[in-house]
C-alpha cells in the first residue's frame, strides 16, 4: 500500500472501538468485488492525495465488503454501492 491510498479497515468492531477511543468518526465504504463505480472510485477518488489526506487526518476509513458483511449492509440500509457514510464514534 502506497502513501498515495486511502488504508482501509475491514474489521467493523475493532475499527468502532478505535474511533470511540479517538473521537474520530467512522468513514464507511459500502464495496463490493463485483461493483465498476466502486472500483473506479478506489482507482481515482481514493487515490486522490488531498482526498487520501482528508481521510486518514479526519476519520477511521472502514472498507465493508457487500457480500462478506451483508449483515451489516442490511442494517444500514444499503441499496446501492458505492455507498458511503460517516458515523459518529
């Protein structure tokens, strides 16, 4: 992983506990493997240095794989991906 990205977190709780722990919020990327939009944004929003800086400054980055945490999705109300959402810590 290069400075030049945005280093993802997979594991929701542990990532939930460090930003209470921070007071920073969670950034939430609802992905998915099979998704275009969401690999077209990792290759170019992500990939972004202001945008890079922004989120690893401002906020704990979690990755949630649409197919491996589909819990999750559910509980969110996901309907589409990309999907992004800051949460409270």
């Amino acid at each position: 992983v290069s400075a030049q990205e945005v280093r993802w977190r997979t594991d929701y709780a542990a990532a939930r506990k460090d930003a209470a722990a921070t007071g920073k919020p969670l950034l939430l990327d609802f992905a998915a493997e099979w998704c275009g939009p969401c690999k077209k944004m990792e290759a170019t929003t992500f990939r972004n240095p202001g945008v890079v800086t922004a989120v690893t400054a401002a906020a704990i980055p979690v990755r949630v794989d649409a197919d491996k945490d589909a819990w999750l999705v559910k509980a969110a109300g996901i309907q589409a991906f990309p999907t992004l959402i800051l949460l409270s810590p």
